[in-house]
C-alpha cells in the first residue's frame, strides 16, 4: 500500500503527489488493519502545519472498508464551523471521522466502474429494462456508430482503460430520441432506448464536473447533486437496487459527491477568498507518480518494497519537474480524458491530465452557495 499527500492548491510546484506512507501487505489484512496504518500516517501528518480534509482511494475493498472505520464516526456535529453550510442540504449523509474528515474516491475508477457495469453479462435494470451488452451494440449501430468503434468502446478485455470509458459513456450520452417514424422504433427498441437516455444523463452529470474546463464550481456541484438524487430515484424505482449497479459502485459514486461538497464547505470556512478546484481530489496525482515509477524500472515491471522505497524519491523529484513544465508530461495513454467544453468538443486535444491552469470556470468559493447548487 502506498500513500501520498496531495496539496489543494492551482500552484504547480505544490499539488504533485508527495509519498508519504509505503506498507507492505500479504493481501490478508483485514480492513480494520488497514485502517490503522492508515491513522499512523494521519497522525504523523498532523505534526506539521497540514490540514486533511479527505482520504481518497479507489475501488479496493479492504481500502474501502478501512475509509469506513476512519471517516464514518459520528455525525457532524452543530458546533462545527461546517455544520451550517451542511445541515441545510436533504438527505445529505453527514456522518465525519475524527476533524470533520471525510473518505473519497477517485472519480477516474468511477469512470471506468461505470463503463464496466455496461460490460457485465446481466447488465443493468433502468425502468424496468434490462440493458445487456447485446442490446448496447444494437443501439449504438442504430446511431450510426461505426462497426469499428463499437469493437473499440465495448473491449471486455480493457477495463482499465480511462479513455475508454469516457468514449463510452459519452457515446450513451449522445444517443438521440427515436423518431416515432423510423421502422427501428419497435416498443422494445424505444423503451430500451428511453432506458439508455436516463442513464446517459446520469453519467454525464458525473463526467462533466471533471471533464468539461468551462464549468464553474457552482455548476459543477450542480451536476454532482443530479447525479446523486437521480441515482436515488433509480435505485428505488421497481426496486432495482443491485439490478442497477452493484451496490459498491452505488455507495462509492455517493461518497465522491459528497465528499466534494464536504470539501468545499471546508475551503469557504478555511481560504474564503480562495479557489477549489474539484479535479484536486481523488487518486489522479499518486497514479502519475505510478506512471513515472513504471517508466523508471524499465523491462523490470515487478518490483520488491525495498526498490519502490529507493525509487520514490526518484519520481517524487521527477514529478516536481514536470510540474514545472507541463509541457514535458507525456501521461500514460490509459490515463489519458481530453477537456471539453460545454458544447462537448475538445478542447485540449494535447494535455493528457487536465490541470488547474487548464481551467476556464469561475472557481471561486466564495461565490459558491451549496444548498442552492443541491437544491
């Protein structure tokens, strides 16, 4: 297990990924166990002048289950400085670990658990449909999307693969209504196509916030929360539940929403004055330095816990350096979501990861109103 500090701050010399926990594990290690290496960092941590204001991880579950045991505590409680920017908000989960510290997890897993809900051979249930795989493929050739394509999108075989997932999740996104005349319009056809639309919705307003480099933070927040409640309704609706999508997702897309607003709470009381930039969170910047780890190891890819300890201080300088010169970052192509603007066109074909100084949208807290954007 590796972990890393990431500062929130638009200065590229300062929010790079700085290692700061490396533990080796068997893969036996409950998540109560992990928890607790985790606290011991948190502790060292507040030995200096740092403020943790979330723990992100990605989809694991022993990871998952040791966010849990650290950040679902208590509720917040009403002296908390927080507390009335939250307490406002329906059906907000407000429950906090120690300092008001929240879990989140990182939106680029999300994105590509998402593609790979619409990859398994159940499927998923929206409004009583069953969308299988076969039935994405008739749709998406009915759109006119290249035979090509199609293979490309839907690879069961590339589940990790970031820019995969975008495309396909756009693809759903942009699928247009049927036209009543059109000899395709079968009732099956039509439901299973109204079916798909809903959904498409649903992950553009998870994709967006994090994709689209015109969106204010207000906006942003905005989609995150349409997100959430639609996600809700279609849970209960029919009680399709885990017909929808396996509960882990369900439950780790809703603790990503809710840490962002949990975090930008936190920014209004801390740096009132100041920007938030949501793209901060999550894992991205420990990936990166995954990503320079690998090209330093070379054809030796597997590599033993005395070897990563030597080479992060490698990537760690490594990293620093392209922060000063983003022009140099050649992330890895898996990694890769373009930028687009809010008429979906990209728009910085030539930036692997989008970064602060890429951002267009007013990100300003202070003009930020969190019950408004829920609402």
């Amino acid at each position: 297990m590796v972990g890393a500090i990431g500062i929130m701050s638009e200065d590229h010399r300062l929010y790079g990924a700085l290692p700061a926990l490396i533990s080796g594990q068997c893969g036996r290690e409950s998540g109560i166990e992990h928890a607790a290496v985790i606290q011991t960092a948190m502790d060292g941590i507040t030995k200096s002048n740092l403020r943790t204001i979330s723990i992100a991880s990605d989809g694991e579950s022993r990871r998952g289950e040791a966010l849990i045991h650290l950040t679902f505590k208590k509720e917040l409680e009403k002296s908390s400085p927080i507390y009335p920017a939250l307490s406002t908000l329906p059906l907000m989960n407000l429950e906090v670990g120690d300092d008001d510290i929240t879990a989140d997890k990182d939106y680029k897993h999300i994105f590509k658990r998402c593609r790979n809900l619409l990859l398994r051979d159940r499927g998923t249930r929206v409004h009583g449909v069953d969308i299988l795989p076969s039935m994405l493929q008739s749709q998406l050739r009915q759109s006119e999307v290249s035979t090509t394509q199609i293979n490309n999108i839907l690879k069961p075989d590339d589940k990790q693969d970031v820019k995969l997932a975008y495309d396909l999740l756009s693809q759903i996104w942009a699928l247009p209504s049927l036209n009543p005349a059109d000899a395709s319009a079968r009732p099956g056809f039509t439901e299973t196509r109204e079916a798909l639309q809903t959904l498409g919705k649903v992950f553009m307003n998870i994709l967006l916030p994090y994709v689209c480099v015109e969106l204010s933070l207000s906006e942003q927040l905005t989609l995150l929360s349409t997100a959430a409640h639609m996600l809700l309704a279609m849970a209960h609706e029919d009680k399709a539940g885990t017909k929808l999508m396996p509960s882990q997702l369900y439950i780790d897309i809703m603790i990503m929403i809710k840490n962002a607003y949990f975090c930008v709470a936190k920014a209004k009381v801390d740096d009132p004055i100041g920007k938030f930039f949501l793209i901060l969170l999550g894992t991205d910047r420990l990936e990166d330095i995954f990503g320079i780890l690998r090209t330093m190891v070379g054809n030796d890819s597997t590599l033993d816990l005395l070897q990563l300890i030597l080479r992060l201080g490698g990537t760690t300088e490594v990293s620093a350096i392209l922060a000063n010169h983003p022009e140099w970052d050649r992330a890895p192509r898996r990694l890769k979501l373009p930028a687009v603007s809010k008429d979906g066109m990209a728009t910085h074909k030539d930036v692997d990861h989008i970064k602060p100084s890429a951002w267009k949208g007013n990100v300003y807290v202070s003009e930020v109103n969190l019950q408004t954007c829920w609402i």
